[in-house]
C-alpha cells in the first residue's frame, strides 16, 4: 500500500485533519495499513504535476480517489 497511496496537502489546509481522520478510518474499517507518505506541495518542485491539485487530495496509483484529471500546465496559485 506504501508506495500506491499518497496524501498531498499544504500548509495552512484547513481540510487536511479531517480528510487525514476519514483516511485512517476507512484504511483501518479494510484492515490496511496507515503507512502512506504525505507531500507538503510546497516541498515539491514547480514542474511536479502533483502541485496542481487541490488540497488535501488522496492519490491511488497517480490518480485523484475522486476522479480529478492530472493537471496540466500551467498549475494554478494555491488559495
């Protein structure tokens, strides 16, 4: 699961707790493992596709968990 999963967030967002709460649940309710990497986007380079998602965004295998396309250049501002 380590290298399948991994959560992306940024400093200062305000839905990371929450969505990092309802990750662990739903891991632990299919007895998997909480042992996924977490990405500050801030640490990422600007050309890292990852840094045009939204936050916090849970990525399987490379896509969005909720079906958002891989963004493309240009990446937008973070908000």
């Amino acid at each position: 699961m380590k290298s399948d999963l991994v959560f992306l967030t940024r400093d200062g967002c305000v839905n990371t707790s929450d969505m990092l709460n309802n990750l662990d649940a739903a891991l632990r309710s299919l007895g998997l493992a909480l042992d996924y990497p977490t990405v500050n986007l801030a640490s990422l380079p600007a050309t890292d596709p990852r840094v045009g998602y939204p936050t916090p965004t849970v990525l399987v295998r490379n896509h969005d968990i909720f079906g958002m396309p891989e963004p493309t250049p240009p990446f937008p501002e973070p908000s």
